[in-house]
C-alpha cells in the first residue's frame, strides 16, 4: 500500500489506475463490494487499484465540531483498504481551492493528471464547486478521454440501504451485532496507550488510556470489550469507557477511551491495541462525587464478566 499526499506527488507509475472515490469511513461491506469491482477491474487491466479521499472529509471542513464522528481514524481506514487489495490512496487536501474547484477541473485532474483507466462511482456521486459534476459528466468525459466509468450500485441490509450513517445508529444504540454484519467486521478503535491521570488506580480500576484523535467519538458511555495487541496470540477482556468523563469536571471537549483490562498487570504505555466493543453496559453519567464513581465502576466490571461468561 502507498499513500500518495497530493496531487502534486504523483508519479508516473501511479497512472492509469483504476479508480473510486469517497470517505469510504469504516470501509463497510458496501465499499468492500465497490472495492472487490475495482481490484478485480485492476488485475484484469494489470494496473494498480486507487482509491482517492480527502483530508479532512469535508463535512469536518465545513463544521469541525459538527460533523459526523469517524467510524474509523485515517491509519485505521488504511490498514482495512490494503487488506481488501488497493494499492494506492491518493489523499488530496480538502481545503478553500478544493470546495470553489470547478467540476471541469476535477475531471481533467482525473483524466490527464491521473490517466485513470477506469473510474467506478455511485449514480448519485457529484463533485466540483457547489456540486455541479455529476455522473452524466463523468461519463462524457470517459468517452472523450478513454477510460470506463461504472454506476455502482448501493448495497442493503434488510432492505435498508448499508451506510456508514446507519452503522453509526446502530453503534449509538448499542446494537453491535447489526454494525457487525454491515461493517463486515466487529467494530473496534485502534489506538496508542497513553500516560494518563493514574486515577483509576485510586477507583479501584487501573486503566490503559487509549488516543483517539478526534473530537467525537461514534459512541459514548461504558462497554464491555475485548483487548488485542497486548500479548502476540492472545485477546483480553476488560470494561471500557468512552466519553469526556463529566463527573471530573474536565475542561476539555475532546473523547477518551480507558480500558480496564481483567487480569492484566504488564506495563503497556506506547503499545498500540485494538479495542473490540461488544455490549453496551450504560450510558456516560455525571455522578455525585468519586465514591459513586468507584462504586458504578465496580459494578460495571461485575457487568461485563457476566456478560462475557453468559456469552
């Protein structure tokens, strides 16, 4: 997998790809079916298989704050693409020139700067200054500069369409299996353990402190969870907490997550784990004091050992 960083950086052995554009957040089976197409349309012409995105998305350069949380981080997005078979990510700034680009422009970038050799989108993808491309457009410009240009067609899952703003109900909910089935894998966050306040171990409950990265998390509240990365081979069970912890008083707006990994005691700090989330215990709730806190914490541990024993 490569990443390319602009356009600027393209080479000349990146041409001719062939190509999707998009988010693709979560990477959930309806990208995985665009993506299958685009690999396979790859092999067959001996090119390499691109997707191009944009960072950041841009309904977060629209509204930062108010944008749709992230199913998964850029690394984590990656990481899922180079396992489906893409070979190169071509991630463009998304930034004041980016949203007044005038859709023509965006089809030559696509056409002479690229020289994609095939082009797969939605019918309903548009693109350029207050989207005025269209896939009408793409498809003239295929046919004036020789490359396919495929309709794809939206996924579903119980006759509702498979969207990542879907998934992100389903996780708010705490319907984990349904995410599950549309995501094409369990839900997890990837991230490095961190140095924190140490003041789970005054609650009772040490635990890992998780980066996220982000303003918003697409869940909040206390979950029963499975651990990897710790120890090659093996997975670990614990209780998590996602959210900006409101009965600390914390000034900042940003998530965390902390995990309280049973049976575990090894140092980790600069470790990077995935957390699987499985069962949704509580919502996050400011409590009335640390000894409430200490004792909700407790219970919750009892919560998702029965859970996983039950399971």
């Amino acid at each position: 997998m490569e990443i390319i960083r602009g356009i600027i950086n393209v080479k000349p052995r990146h041409r001719g790809s062939v190509v999707t554009i998009g988010n693709f957040d979560g990477v959930h089976r309806g990208h995985q079916a665009i993506l299958k197409e685009v690999v396979a349309r790859a092999g067959t012409l001996g090119v390499p298989a691109m997707l191009i995105c944009f960072e950041p998305q841009p309904q977060e350069f629209f509204d930062e704050l108010g944008a749709p949380a992230r199913l998964t981080r850029f690394r984590e997005k990656v990481e899922l693409l180079e396992e489906l078979g893409v070979d190169l990510v071509l991630c463009l700034q998304f930034n004041e020139r980016t949203r007044s680009m005038p859709a023509e422009t965006f089809v030559k970038l696509l056409a002479e700067d690229l020289g994609v050799s095939a082009l797969f989108v939605g019918d309903d993808f548009r693109f350029g200054h207050d989207r005025s491309g269209d896939f009408a457009m793409l498809e003239a410009a295929g046919k004036q500069y020789g490359f396919e240009v495929t309709d794809q067609h939206t996924l579903t899952f119980e006759s509702l369409r498979v969207s990542s703003s879907r998934i992100r109900e389903c996780l708010t909910g705490g319907d984990f299996d349904t995410a599950e089935k549309m995501l094409g894998h369990p839900y997890s966050i990837i991230g490095k353990v961190v140095y924190g306040r140490q003041l789970g171990r005054e609650l009772g409950a040490p635990t890992a402190n998780i980066q996220l990265h982000r303003y918003r998390a697409p869940i909040d509240g206390v979950y029963a969870v499975e651990i990897d990365g710790l120890v090659p081979g093996q997975r670990f069970r614990g209780v998590a907490n996602v959210g900006v912890r409101p009965t600390l008083n914390e000034a900042t707006p940003k998530p965390i997550l902390e995990v309280n990994i049973f049976d575990f005691s090894d140092v980790i700090y600069g470790k990077c784990v995935k957390v699987i989330f499985r069962h949704k215990i509580r919502k996050e709730i400011k409590f009335d004091g640390l000894d409430a806190l200490k004792a909700a914490i407790a219970h919750d541990i009892v919560v998702a050992r029965e859970y996983f024993e039950a399971a």
